[in-house]
C-alpha cells in the first residue's frame, strides 16, 4: 500500500484537499461500483486552519499525523524519506493579491521544500500539483525543471481536462483546427484558469502538437462585444459553445424558456463585464476564451476542424457537495502514483500558467497585446483520450 503526505494550504469543507485527500481515506464511486485506491495518507501538513479546519478531526479518524513543517511531513516524522508519493493542493485559504488580481499561493514554495527533501535524502517520489503550477511563469518553470532533474514524475492541473463530456468527443490526433473558442465563468486568475486548460487540452492534438504561444491579449468590457462584431472572434463557435451549455441565464431561470442567447441579444443585458482572452499560437492557430459571468455557469467549447466541421461540447461539472468531477482527477492522481508515469505532460500546465499570468499582465498594461517569446513550451499531447467515459 503505497503511503502519502498531502501538503496543502487549508483541509476544510469543500477545498481542494477535502476533495482530493478524502477520496484516498474513504473512497468515490468508479465505474459503477465502489472504489478504495490501495494507497494510504499517512501525513498531513497545512498551512492555515481558518473556522472549520477538518485537519485534525481526519487525522485522528484515520489514524495519520499532522506535521508543523513540510520536511517532518514528507519524512513522517523521522530523518529520511518515509513517503512514497506527494500531493501538493495550494488553493483556498486567506492569501495576498498581485497587482495583477493573482492569488499568491504558495504552490512554488511547497514543490521547492519537497525537493529539498529529495536532494538531502537522495530519493525522490511522484509529486501531483493541484491547478496552476505558479501565479509566475519563472517560477512553474523551475518546478518542471526540478522534476525533470532529479528524475520525479510530476502532474499538475484541475478536473476540467479529465472530466465528463456532453457529448463525449476527443479531437482526432494532427486536427487541423482553424478556430478555437471557450466560454467560462467565475472570477480572474481562478475559474479562468480552468477554461483556460480545458481549451488547451482540445487544441494541442492539433497537427504537429504544441509549439507554444507566441501572443496574448486580454480586454475586457464593451471592447468584447466590437471585438466579435469585427469578427476576431466566430459567431458561429460561439452559438455552437452556448449550444451545449444547460446553465442558461435570464429568462431560462425567470420562466423555463429556452433561448438563442447570441441572436437575441441577451448577451450584453446578462453580462455586466465580459473578458475575452485571445491567444495567438506560433503555428498560427488562434484560439478565445470568453468568461461570460452572468450568461452561463458552466464550461462549453467549439472548434472548427478543416473538413470537419464544427465540434463542440461541455465539460461537465456536476453539484456541490459531493462534486463526484473530483473523482476523474483523482482516478489521473492514483494512475500517477501507481505507474511512476504522469498521463499526460505537465508541460500543459505549464503553458496554460504561463498563458494565464501573461493574460493578466496585458489587462494590467492597458489590456495591450503582448508578444510572448517565452511561452515556446513544446510537448506532445498523449494519444489516447484521458477523460473519462464510463
């Protein structure tokens, strides 16, 4: 049974790690019957108890201890390496904002103590990091580069990309997609991040695979709808996108009608502060994420294939609180930690970090375009669907 030290910023009702880590103590339906992963949480550092904390209420009823520092975490209290895998789950809890509106979680700072573990103990053990890598590019990079050094598989990410599709489609591998177009909710820097990645996953089974992105630009506010009037972004996707969303908002929620929100133009009337995200890949793909906070509360995609047509889909989220999405993830995690071999790279992460923070950067800059030549992250996507189906 392998053994785990999730390192986390708050272990509460509904976090992340409430999620992820009591899936590993307890269980989660998996393919029509019950699943207990054969892998044990045997230590537990966090790094803030706000109300509610169920930190120490879930070590004393699974029988684990709570660490004060990550070293004595990873190393259950003794003087060497006492784990055989690590979740790192740095979201919620009460941290500062950039200028930009990042939150500073201090998901780089808890990678960077486990590698110094595994540098001082001469041993290292997978490592999974929930969302993004880093609120800064510099900062993902080195912990992908710590991985790739010292020989540690690593995956990082959210539920999005291995989640339920309605339907259930995957993009043949060598696409030539034309044009790619997300629609989110929420907030910056938290649910952007998800449309952001989920978008990704769709796009780098395009023909040649990822070579990075060359530009980005981010505006917000009336400038979004004159965009989509000057065509920098397809009508057609974003129909097809809407088409499969089931949150519809205004008159959907007021009496029960369906409604074609783009031909109506209920858009503007919903939403009180579009953002469009435009990036610009360097194989000359151009791809938007529009959050439409107001419109819709779920995440849609569509994409036109050269002769192919348009595909789209939802990316399902299903209701609090059992969230059973989080069940896909953590179906990827067990796989992580039972192979050695992440299921897809986590250089996908790492682009959509980089993509992210350079996104915001625009916005704070007076939403400008800006080159991004050190966004040129290149992987290949892996061949068979890694979402789930079942």
């Amino acid at each position: 049974m392998k053994r785990i030290a999730v390192v986390a910023t708050v272990y509460r009702y509904l976090s992340h790690a409430q999620h992820i880590g009591d899936r590993f103590l307890v269980g989660y339906p998996r393919d029509g019957t019950w699943h207990k992963p054969d892998m044990k949480i045997v230590s537990l550092y966090v790094d803030q108890k706000p109300e509610g904390d169920q930190s120490g209420a879930r070590a004393k009823e699974f029988g684990f201890e709570v660490y004060s520092t990550i070293a004595q975490t990873l190393r259950c209290g003794g003087d060497k390496l006492a784990v055989d895998a690590v979740l790192v789950i740095g979201e919620h809890g009460q941290y500062a904002r950039n200028e930009k509106g990042q939150v500073l979680y201090p998901r780089y700072d808890f990678v960077k103590q486990c590698v110094d573990v595994f540098e001082k103990d001469g041993v290292a053990v997978p490592v999974y990091n929930d969302k993004h890598l880093s609120y800064s590019f510099d900062k993902a990079t080195w912990m992908v580069e710590a991985s790739k050094r010292l020989k540690f598989p690593m995956m990082a990410g959210s539920s999005l990309p291995v989640t339920w599709r309605l339907p259930d489609i995957e993009l043949p591998l060598n696409s030539v997609i034309e044009h790619a177009l997300m629609v989110g909710y929420g907030g910056a820097d938290v649910m952007d991040f998800h449309g952001l990645e989920a978008l990704q996953c769709m796009v780098e089974r395009r023909k040649g695979g990822e070579t990075g992105v060359a530009a980005v630009q981010m505006i917000e506010g009336y400038a979004v709808w004159k965009a989509g009037d000057e065509g920098r972004y397809s009508r057609e996707l974003l129909v097809s996108a809407l088409s499969r969303s089931d949150s519809p908002q205004g008159q959907t929620i007021e009496d029960g009608r369906t409604q074609d929100l783009v031909a109506k133009g209920e858009l503007p009337r919903l939403v009180k502060n579009p953002a469009a995200y435009f990036i610009e890949y360097r194989d000359g793909l151009k791809a938007t994420l529009l959050m439409l906070n107001g419109a819709v509360k779920d995440f849609t995609f569509a994409a036109r294939l050269k002769g192919g047509g348009v595909q789209s889909t939802q990316f399902f989220l299903s209701p609090e609180p059992n969230v059973t999405y989080s069940q896909c993830l953590v179906r990827k995690i067990e796989e992580l930690f039972e192979t050695g071999k992440a299921p897809y790279p986590v250089e996908r992460t790492l682009l959509v970090s980089g993509v992210l923070e350079s996104c915001l950067t625009s916005r704070f800059e007076g939403q400008r375009r800006l080159q991004t030549p050190h966004l040129t992250v290149q992987y290949q996507p892996p061949r068979q669907p890694q979402h789930t189906r079942t």
